[in-house]
C-alpha cells in the first residue's frame, strides 16, 4: 500500500499537467484577446435588435392644465359685473398603439372642469369628459408587415449576420490554435531529434580520439568530427530558440500559464489515415459553414431592402376614421323666472364629474368622420434612385454569394487533396527514415572495421536527422490540413464540443 499510494500520485500529477488539444482549444475560448473583443459585436448587434421592438410598445402620455383668464364683458349676456372671470382644468390620457400592418390607433380620455362668472353659463361649473379613438392606416405607400417592421427585420438579420461573423472568427482562432499547438510539438520534436543527432556526433568523436591515441586515424579525422560537433551544438541552440518562440506563441493564443516542455505530456498527432467522403464534406459545408451562411444573410438582407424601396414608390393613401363621444355634467343653477338677466339665484342642482363620464360611457353623443388623403409628387426623383441603388446592392450580394460559395468549395477541395497529400507524403517519409536508419546502422559497423570515413557517418547521421523531422513534419502537416478541412466544411467547432 505504501508503495501504490506514491504511484497513484505520481499518475494524478502527470494527468494534471497533460496538455491535450481540445483542453488547449477551450482555454483559448475563454482567453484569446481576439475572440475577447469580437463577441462584443454580436452582443450590441442584439441590443440593436432588441431596442428596435420599441415600435410596437405602446405609448402612454398623461397631460395636465390650468388656466384662469379675466376678460372685460362685451356682451350683455356676460352679465352686469366689470369683469368675467373663467377658470379651467382639465386632464389628458392619451395611449397610443403603432400597428404591424402601419398603422397606428390612438385612444383618448379628456377630462375639464370649468367655472366661469357668465350668467348665461346653464352648467357652472361644468365637467366634461371626452373619448376618443383614432385609427390612421396608409393603403399604399407604407402599408404592410414588411415596411413596417423594417428596422426590426433588418436589425434581427444583422444580429444574425453578426453571429455567424463571430462564429466564422472564432474557426479561424481555433484553427490558429491547432496550428500553434502542432508547431510546438513540431519544435519540440524537433530539438529532440537535433539533441539526439548531437550526441551520435559526440559519440563518433571519442570513437575517433580513441582510434587517434592508438595510431588508427589521423588527428585531421579528430578534426572533421570535433568541428560537426561543434556545428550541431549552434543547430541545437537555434532550435530550443525555435522552441522558445513557439511556446510563446501558443501563450499568446490562449492565453494559458502552463505550457509543459515534455513532448509526452502533448496528444500525439494522428497518423491513421481518416476517412473523408469530398461530396459530403461540400454538402455539409453549403449548409454550415458560416461563411457562405453569411453571404447569404446579406442576400436576404439585400433583397428585403429591395422589397421596401419598391413600396416607397406608390403614392401616399391614407386613411383616417376619428370616433368620439363626450358627455357633460355639472352644477345647474336656477334663477329667478328662469331670468338669469335677473342675477338672482334662486336654487342649484348639483353635478359631478362622474355624470359626464357615465354619459360618456352611455354614447349619448357621438360623432365619427373618415377622411382619405391620397398625395404623390410631381416626380419621384429621390425614390427611384433609392430603388435602383438597391437592386444593385441586391445583385451585388447575389453575386458576392455565389463568389463566396465558389471560395468555400476551393477552399475545401484544396485543404481535402492536401490532407491526401500530406497522408501519402508522410507514409513515403517513414519509409525514408526507415531506410535512413538502417543506412546509417550498416556504416557505422563499417567505420568500425575501418572500411568508411567520417564523412559518410557524419552524412548518414544528417541524413538520419533530416528524415526524421521530414516524417514529423508530413505527421504535422497531415493533422493541420485535416483540421483545415474540417474548418472550411463548418465542422471545427463540433469537433471540440463548441456549440453556438
């Protein structure tokens, strides 16, 4: 037990440190400065969206006013005194209520009071309470769903539009990070080999000082092989340099702490050859990647626009229909004879602003006018040009589309004959190492019976090298096309579990 719990923890920590890509990939979701700035944009086109349904909320104004005027009587049934006084009040309800279709109805309440010192007033004070309820529709002109939920409809593609951008920017990221995760191993790999190719160079050096010390070589082969040491030891330093830099990079990209050294602790790239169907890969994307699904969001955007610039182009008619119905109520006051030249009052009945309202509400007295207004201008200059600008913008989306498409399509047929390429350049690789190691293997034993040169083993020894890091190279280069593909096809991001 006491020997497994070490191990145990020995294994939690390796697992800890492991830096897998997909781990890599999730970080960078959360930390590229890239992908930090641009998810602003789909946020405030959304807010745009959202601000843009205003239009049909409905508007509520509530109005109040006072007024007392004092005027000079210039009529005799103003009464005897030198001057008529009249005070008013009264309160507003107005709501209002913008239609789809591009209209707009507006329903009103009206409540006054008013007092007055002229005799000749039946009702003093009076209240009068009013209902009204307009409803205005264009016919032509402005009328219609579609222009008139334009903003909103614009607004809600753009947002869209703007989804897709994102989604389109973060591909690129992400492809950006594999291809920085796939360079580092690569250097690493690479500093790797270079380390190792050092050490056979060191190796055949003592082999050469030993021989040297017992009279079989020359002190100039001692020489030749001290100065390849040396040579390989500035290769060496340049590609931990390479190394350095790579793992900066990957840093930058997403933006993590811990990068580890150990090639181990990295996934190893994929060497089995992965089935791809091309004519599925170029239906998928026709319905995924975002770029071709951008385009044509600005193609539905384009030809909407064109839509609405045709309908400015019908003259203006519009109709009206007012509905009212007012009541009033109020103090009566009773003269002398029914003489109010008298000035004597002989008795009131009193009124309320709630008689006015309940004779309001009963319809007692009613009116309602429809109007129809119908305009157009001598000549539509301004509407036909705004017309024809957006056809062109219509077309030119149009085309963009299709432009975009063919770019997607010879994006993918490229990346899928590279990945071909690449899986064949990396078997043909492996065989060059193969046979690079089995060459050196067979001079080596020869330098040791004296039957080659250190030029041969020291050139065997490069070559060795050089195979090995053009295999890693063709690994590399197959995986990163691979992800390329899968990039243009719309199906990066599923590949890491990242849902939009």
């Amino acid at each position: 037990m006491r020997k497994i719990l070490p191990l145990l923890l020995s294994l939690g920590i390796l697992w800890a440190q492991k830096v897998d890509l997909r781990r890599v990939v999730l970080n960078a979701m959360e930390k590229n400065p890239d992908i930090l700035v641009a998810k602003y944009s789909p946020r405030s086109a959304k807010n745009m969206w959202e601000a843009s349904k205003a239009l049909f909320i409905p508007k509520i104004s509530l109005t109040a006013s006072a007024s007392k005027d004092q005027q000079k009587p210039s009529s005799i049934f103003e009464g005897s005194s030198e001057r008529v006084d009249t005070d008013r009040e009264s309160g507003n309800l107005q709501v209002l209520q913008n239609l789809p279709t591009g209209g707009q109805i507006i329903f009103s309440i009206n409540q006054g009071r008013n007092y007055t010192t002229n005799l000749f007033y039946q009702l003093n004070p009076s209240y009068t309470t009013f209902f009204q309820l307009t409803l205005s529709h264009p016919l032509l002109r402005n009328a219609g769903i579609s222009v008139t939920k334009q903003n909103i409809i614009l607004s809600r593609v753009q947002y869209e539009k703007s989804l897709l951008d994102f989604q389109e920017q973060v591909n690129s990221v992400v492809l950006d990070v594999v291809q920085a995760y796939w360079n580092y191993l690569y250097y690493l790999e690479a500093y790797r080999v270079k380390k190792e190719s050092l050490r056979l160079a060191q190796d055949l050096y003592r082999q050469n000082l030993e021989m040297v010390k017992v009279g079989k070589k020359s002190p100039i082969d001692l020489v030749e092989a001290e100065a390849e040491v040396e040579s390989r030891k500035a290769e060496l330093i340049e590609a931990r340099n390479q190394v350095e830099n790579a793992k900066e990079n990957l840093k930058l990209k997403t933006g993590m702490d811990f990068i580890p050294d150990d090639p181990s602790l990295l996934e190893p790239p994929k060497v089995e050859r992965e089935s791809l169907n091309l004519d599925s890969l170029l239906e998928y994307a026709r319905a995924h990647n975002p770029r071709i699904l951008a385009a044509r969001k600005e193609v539905e955007r384009a030809e909407f626009n064109m839509k609405v610039k045709a309908n400015a182009l019908k003259p203006e008619l519009n109709l009206q229909l007012v509905a009212s119905t007012i009541g009033r109520a109020g103090d009566r006051v009773l003269y002398k004879d029914n003489n109010p030249f008298s000035g004597i009052v002989v008795g009131k009945i009193s009124g309320s602003p709630y008689d006015s309202i309940n004779e309001a509400l009963r319809g007692a007295y009613n009116s309602v006018s429809l109007q129809i207004k119908y305009s157009m201008p001598v000549k539509r200059q301004r509407e036909i040009g705004e017309y024809r600008a957006a056809v062109a913008d219509y077309y030119m989306a149009r085309e963009s589309y299709r432009k975009t498409l063919a770019e997607v399509e010879f994006a993918i047929r490229s990346a899928w004959r590279d990945a071909m390429a690449a899986y064949q350049r990396m078997m043909a690789t492996r065989k060059a190492r193969v046979l690079a190691e089995k060459k050196l293997e067979a001079e080596q034993v020869k330098f040791s019976q004296g039957a080659s040169t250190n030029y041969m083993v020291l050139t065997y020894q490069r070559d060795l090298a050089n195979a090995k890091i053009n295999e890693l190279k063709a690994i590399l280069d197959y995986n990163i096309a691979l992800f390329r593909l899968k990039k243009e096809a719309g199906l990066l991001l599923d590949t890491f579990g990242i849902n939009f």
